[in-house]
C-alpha cells in the first residue's frame, strides 16, 4: 500500500542522534584498535610528557645556572682614588697655573699663596736664631773667666791657708815660752803671735768665701750656657717652622693624575685646611659592584672579571676581583647604655625578604686612552667563578703617598 504525502516510510528509519563531544570516525578506529596498539599509544604519549618536563627543567636549569656560575650585575660604578687638595697655611691666592679637568704630574705647581708674610716670619726666625748663637757665645766667655776667678781663689785659700798655718804655729812658739819659768818673751810678743794668727785665719775664711762665690759664678754661667743651648734649638725649630711654612705656599700635586671640582679665581684668600679643589689619581681606578648575598658564595679574590661601561658598550674591559666587602651598614642597627652597646635591631615580619648587596672591589687594570675611565661611570660586571684564579696580579700593588 502507497504510503501517503507527509507519513514516514518504515523500511528507511531515522540514524540514531550523535553523542555530544565524540567523533564516531575516530571512536570507530579506536574501538577497531588492539590493545597492543592501545598500550603503544599510552607509551608515546606518557613519553612525549616526560621529555617535555625534563627539556623544561634543562631549559630552567640552563637558565639559573650561569646566574650562579657567572653572576652579573649592573649596579655597579667606577670608582678611583680622590686626593682632596688643600692648603696647610693661610693666605691669598697670587697664581693659579692649573685649570680644572687639566692633567698634571705629581710634584706640579697647583696654587701659590702670597709667600711675603712667611718670608717675614722666616727673616725673624734666623734673627732669633743669630741671637741665641751669640749668648751661647757670650754664655762660654762667662764660663771661662768664672773658671779663671776659681782657679785664682783657690790659690788664695791654699796661700792664707799656709799663712794660717805659718801664724798658729808662731803663736803656739810664743805661748810655750811665755810658760817658761825664764818667760824668754814678753807679753807684747805673745799678743803680736796671737793677732797675726787671727789675721791669717780671718784671711783664710775671706779666701774661702771669695772661692765660694766664684764657684757660684762659674755654676750660674754654666746655667747660662745650658739655657743658651736651650734658646739656640728653639729658634732652629722656629726657623724650620717658618722654612715649612713657607714652602706650604707652594701646593703642589701629590700624584699623577687630573684636577677636578676647581673653581678659584686668583686672590681669593684660602684658610688652612679649607680644599678648593680634588684630583682624581691616575692608574688607580676600578669597580665598585654590589651584588646580591646570594651570589657571593663563589666568588673568590683573583677571579677574572668582565666589565662593560655604559659609555662604551662595544668595549669590554677585563678585570679580576681584590676583594668582597665584609661588612655593611645596618639602618635599623643602634648603640645605646641600656643594650651595653650591643647593636640593637629592631624585629621585622616580612612576606618577601631581599637579600642585601655586598660591594665587590673589581680593578681595572687595562686603560684605554680611547676609552678613559671617568669616576661615577655605570658597568656591567659579570665575574668567571668557574676559571682559576689569576696567578699573578694584572697590575702591581698600588703605592702610597709615603711610598711615591
């Protein structure tokens, strides 16, 4: 029987509905699949996992490892030695023959202060000194007639002394025979015997006491001369004083190297110890790197040290590291009586805790006239920690002033 217009036809039924998120041509091939191949595919796939995870951790590892190996850093400075310049006397700039940023020599004429008033002062120290040479002089011509006057009185003492001697004896002569029972003097002799024995020893105690001031005379001279001496070595050392001040008129350079901070116009009066100007010494400039705490474990004095300056960005200067700070400034850190001057540090309760930065002393040993280092330049520092140590210095140990 003809089915009519708008029936559905019983031999061609409807296809069932798809299930949501299935792909029937792929869960057919699957279901066709054995499970070996089912197996296989888990394999594959576990194993494209795990070498994904481990390139990841090569690549992190890759990544943090040269941060430890060779740690970088652009917090860093040039740094040189500065030589502040200032005069040890008073005065008035009479010349000026540098010029700021100029570079001079060590021993170079930098200011000269008006040298009158020392000249002055140094004519009056030798006269001083003219003087205390003279009464060492005098002072000597004084000893030798206080030693002639000794000499003189106590010939004196020892003549009234043997004439003491002569008139005690007359008198005891004279005495014993004025006891005699013939009396062979009279009594006018015994009595002449017995004044002119007073007479000697009233000499004798006359001499005595004239031998004795002379004695003091001859200690007071001496005196005089010690005191002479005395005087003579003060005026020397007011004379080496005012020689050394004089010559502190002349500021000269201490040390190669540039003039800097200069801003003096001649006649501009300069008190002792106030500094018009600074030099930047020449072959001692390095890097002042300060890095983090965390990245100082490895780091050694002699590594080797790559450095960039920001005004030179295709120039890479080499370096070895002197030395890593031991110690840095505390903010919170105080001293007081009732912590028995122990450094008191306040507690703090932080999510994040930084680590501090240690400066690390870089030198610079290779100068490049091209390239000149300037102080308060901005680098780029990474250190080699995985190279040996440099065995010897790049550059010699730096001298002293009182070495130079």
């Amino acid at each position: 029987m003809p089915s009519s217009p708008g029936s559905s036809s019983s031999s061609n039924p409807a296809p069932p509905p798809k299930e949501r998120g299935k792909d029937p041509a792929r869960s057919e091939d699957y279901v066709r699949l054995g499970p070996a191949q089912i197996a296989w595919r888990r394999t594959v796939r576990a194993f494209i996992i795990v070498v994904t995870l481990a390139l990841a951790a090569v690549c992190i590892f890759l990544y943090a490892q040269p941060e430890k190996l060779y740690p970088h850093t652009d917090n860093a400075y040039v740094q040189a030695d500065i030589v502040r310049i200032a005069p040890r006397v008073a005065g008035p700039v009479v010349e000026l023959p540098v010029r700021d940023n100029q570079w001079v020599r060590r021993g170079d004429l930098l200011i000269q202060i008006d040298p009158e008033d020392y000249r002055v002062r140094l004519d009056q120290a030798k006269g001083q000194l003219a003087l205390a040479e003279a009464q060492i002089d005098q002072a000597k011509a004084s000893i030798e007639q206080a030693q002639a006057a000794v000499e003189e009185n106590d010939q004196r003492v020892h003549q009234a002394d043997a004439q003491a001697v002569r008139a005690r004896r007359d008198f005891d002569r004279a005495f014993a025979l004025m006891n005699t029972a013939a009396k062979a003097i009279s009594q006018q002799d015994l009595d002449a015997a017995r004044a002119g024995q007073n007479a000697a020893n009233a000499n004798l105690d006359a001499a005595k006491a004239t031998a004795h001031a002379a004695r003091a005379q001859e200690q007071a001279a001496e005196a005089n001369h010690k005191a002479a001496f005395a005087q003579r070595d003060q005026a020397t050392a007011t004379v080496h004083t005012a020689e050394l001040e004089l010559s502190y008129t002349r500021i000269l350079a201490p040390v190669d190297g540039w003039v800097t901070n200069l801003n003096l116009p001649p006649g501009n009066y300069l008190a002792a110890g106030q500094s018009p100007l600074a030099m930047v010494a020449d072959h001692t400039f390095r890097v002042l790197a300060y890095y983090k705490e965390t990245f100082t474990e490895r780091m050694r004095p002699g590594q080797r040290v790559s450095v960039r300056l920001f005004p030179y960005p295709d120039r890479v200067f080499d370096g070895v590291v002197e030395g890593i700070g031991w110690g840095i400034f505390q903010p919170d850190g105080q001293a007081n009586a009732g912590t028995l001057q122990l450094p008191e540090v306040s507690p703090t309760i932080n999510w994040v805790r930084l680590p501090q930065r240690f400066p690390v002393r870089i030198d610079l040993p290779q100068e490049d006239p091209a390239r000149p280092f300037r102080v308060g330049q901005t680098a780029v520092v990474q250190i080699d920690t995985v190279a040996g140590l440099v065995d010897t210095p790049l550059r010699g140990p730096r001298q002293t002033l009182a070495e130079k």
